[in-house]
C-alpha cells in the first residue's frame, strides 16, 4: 500500500463526436493540465465520451415535450434490456446485456445532442483496453484505463461513479485469506478497487466542468482485472428484482415441485413466514377461516392409508384396471410419503352466513373455498421466496369424510388438497411455463 494518492482533474473543451481520437484528446487534456504519463498512473474515463467516440447514439422520437422525451427513453431502455429489474412510474430499472444494473439501461440523454440517447459503450473492458494500448503506443507508458459511469444504488441517496470497463487496473482488492487486527480470518473481504477509483475521479469534476478524464497517481501496483469482475453473477445476487417487478417476479416464478432433498429439513422460520403470509388472503365476513395441519410421520401414515383405500374403491368402481390404479397410487406416494414437510390445508365454515335455500348456501360455501384457494396461492408464493418447493396436490378434496374421520375433525372443515414441502432435489428440472396469452384471458363485452 502506498501513501499517498493524488486525483488531478484534465478537463477539456473538445465535444466528443463520433469517430474522434480519444488517446489524442486525453494526451491534449494532460497537456494542458501541465501533466504527463507516468508508469502505474490510472486515467479514469467517462463512458459518455467512450459512447460518442464510438458512435452509440440511437435517433429518438423529436418532441418538445418533456414527458414524452421521458417516455422514448424507458422504452428505448425496454428494447436494449435482457431484463426488467424494477419497473415503476418514476425510473425503470434495467439490467444490461454486459450484466449492469442502471435507471433506464444507462442510456443518457444530457449533453448528448437534441433528439439523441446515447448507449453505454458496447464492450468496456475493450474500449478500456483500445485505449490503454494507444496510449502505450504514443507515449511508451504502462498506464491502467477505468470507463466509469454515475450509478444510483439501493438503500443509499445520491449517485456515485462505478466502474464499467477496466483494462491494466485491479477491479477488486482480494484480502480473503488474511487477517483483521484481532487475528481472526478474513472470509469475505474484497473491496472493488475500480469502483473506488471510479467515485475519487467524480470527486474533481461535475457534470458540466467538461472533464471527461481524470488522472489517478499512487495506486499500488495490484493484479489487474475486468469490469466483469465487478458483474454478480445472478444465480448469488440476492436482489435480482426489485420494487413491483420483485412482486410479479414472487408470483410468476412459483412452480410445482415433486422431488424434494430428503436430508434437508424445512426450518420452522420459513413455514411459519408461509402460513403467515396465507392468512393475509381475503376471506369473507372478515374472518380467517384457514387451517393448516401440520402431520406428523404417524398421523401422514394412517391418513395416506385411508385415502389410499378410498381413492382404490372409487377407481374400480369406475372400472379402471388394477395396473392402472397401482400406478396412479405409487405416483402419488412418491410425493406425499416421501416429502419432508406434509400440510392439510382447510376452509373452516363456523363463520358462513346460514340461508333457507340451497342457491345461496352452495355460493357460501363457495366464497369460503375461493378464499382457501388465495391462502393457498399465498402460501406457495413464500415457499418459493425462500428457496423451498411446494406441490399443491388435490386428493384430500375427494375425499372429505375420510379425512374428517382419520383427524377428527368436525363437519365443517372443508379439505382443500394436501401441499408437499422440502428442498427441490438436486436433480430438480422444472418445466418452463407456456406463453401466456394476456389478450385472450382479459376480455371485455
């Protein structure tokens, strides 16, 4: 670690355009700052005159109004984004086909031109590299280039500069395998160096100073890295989603799972976070009319049973051969025998409005069943945030009087299904969904 760090402004007058030499304006810009290359220097980047310099402006609709300037450029973000992060009235939140996490993809729409948005660079690390080599051509200096951007963050109020392409500068400071002052071992310490590098060099400029570089000098020589360095890789980003989008990401990434990792226990915390989260669904006449039963190995065993022998009884009295009912019987043992956690939901109907005529007795009951389906929706939605699996499986409500009996239960709980609950095994593939035809499920008359 050296001592000392010095961050020194190069501003410049030059307005970037596409094709413009950008060795020879940062070389112009040192000039003029009474500056030269030195051996281990860092030069920080603006990615907008990276952007310019190589042409990544896209046309946008002309127009004087404001709002639908705004409007061009979220849908202009749509268009460039592998993903939608968060998507909400104010900002849309993008990831980007180099894996960055910006408001609007990064596209920028400030000193740019009338009716332009400018595109983050293509590859950063190769503008970073392009322009690292011109320089050690021209001047025979071994100088590390950081392409920075202004980035909001989650949690924290303002902006800062991060890191987008990096070539012959560290991206992240690996101090894993060391030691605190108390000895005890560092696990998870790797400060990102190119970020840090990035905010210093925003420290000396503003956006209207005209000073696209930035001179970094005392940098301890370190092993050098990417920009991609820096990208998480999403299957360990905690926070793939955000805002809106995280609800609608909550619910549509939910899927039925039978397979489940025998040696892994449910904790307790995230069962109890689920059935929680099922007694928020709505219910009529402002009760709470579920109930979740949890079975114990016995109780599962004596209740599988009794239905095994209902549902056997109706089959062949349906007339379906013996082979066939044997199998349906052990596909559907392979998921409740075998699942670590076995719940039983139920509608509890105490709370039913009592009519004389059977029209609005079956609506009632109805409306207490569409409830437990919302609970049951609600359930499955949080086992699914937490990693788990679930299958909702329907047995149980063909069988209602057998269930009643087996748990001794009262007339009035109503079975809604069985849910199956553990960790997907290991093999675990899940069936991608259909393409959902919105149009034709949303109708009007």
């Amino acid at each position: 670690m050296r001592g000392r760090l010095t961050v020194t402004p190069l501003p410049t007058p030059h307005r970037f355009r596409p094709g413009d030499d950008l060795a020879a304006a940062l070389l112009d810009a040192l000039r003029a700052a009474g500056e030269d290359l030195r051996d281990g220097d860092v030069v920080c980047v603006a990615s907008k005159v990276v952007s310019l310099t190589e042409g990544a402006t896209v046309p946008l609709p002309a127009t004087d109004d404001a709002h639908d300037a705004h409007d061009a450029r979220r849908a202009l973000a749509r268009t460039e984004a592998v993903a939608i992060v968060a998507d909400t009235p104010g900002v849309l939140i993008t990831r980007t086909p180099h894996g960055f996490v910006a408001a609007n993809g990064g596209i920028d729409g400030s000193n740019v031109g009338d009716g332009l948005a400018l595109l983050l660079p293509d590859d950063p690390d190769a503008s970073a590299a392009a322009l690292r080599a011109e320089l050690a051509a021209r001047t025979g200096r071994d100088v590390g280039v950081v392409v920075t951007d202004t980035f909001g963050r989650p949690w924290r109020v303002g902006q800062t500069d991060v890191a987008l392409g990096i070539a012959g500068a560290p991206a992240l400071r690996d101090e894993r395998g060391g030691h605190d002052l108390d000895g005890r071992p560092l696990a998870v310490t790797a400060p990102a160096v190119a970020d840090e590098l990035a905010a210093a060099a925003d420290l000396v400029r503003t956006k209207s100073s005209g000073t696209p570089f930035v001179l970094v000098r005392g940098l301890a020589p370190d092993r050098p890295g990417t920009g991609a360095d820096l990208v998480r890789d999403l299957e360990h980003d905690l926070f793939a989603v955000g805002g809106v989008t995280a609800v609608e990401h909550a619910v549509t990434a939910r899927r039925t799972v039978r397979r489940f990792d025998a040696t892994r226990p449910v904790p307790a915390t995230a069962l109890r976070a689920a059935v929680a989260a099922a007694a928020t669904a709505p219910a009529p006449h402002h009760t709470r009319p579920w109930r979740m039963l949890r079975l114990t190995t016995t109780t599962r065993t004596r209740l599988l049973a009794a239905m095994a022998r209902r549902w056997r009884a109706d089959l062949t009295g349906d007339g379906v051969p013996e082979a066939t009912i044997t199998r349906r019987l052990e596909r559907s043992d392979e998921v409740l025998r075998a699942a670590p956690e076995l719940l039983v939901p139920f509608v509890v109907l105490d709370g039913a409005h009592r009519y004389p005529d059977a029209r609005r007795t079956v609506a009632e009951r109805d409306l207490f069943v569409l409830s437990g389906g919302a609970a049951l929706q609600n359930l499955q939605v949080v086992l699914a945030g937490h990693g788990l699996g679930a299958a909702w499986i329907s047995s149980t409500v063909f069988c209602p009087q057998t269930v009643r009996d087996e748990l001794d239960l009262p007339a009035g709980w109503e079975p809604l299904g069985m849910v199956a609950v553990g960790w997907p095994a290991a093999d675990t593939v899940l069936r991608e969904r259909a393409p959902i035809d919105v149009d034709g499920l949303l109708l009007e008359r």
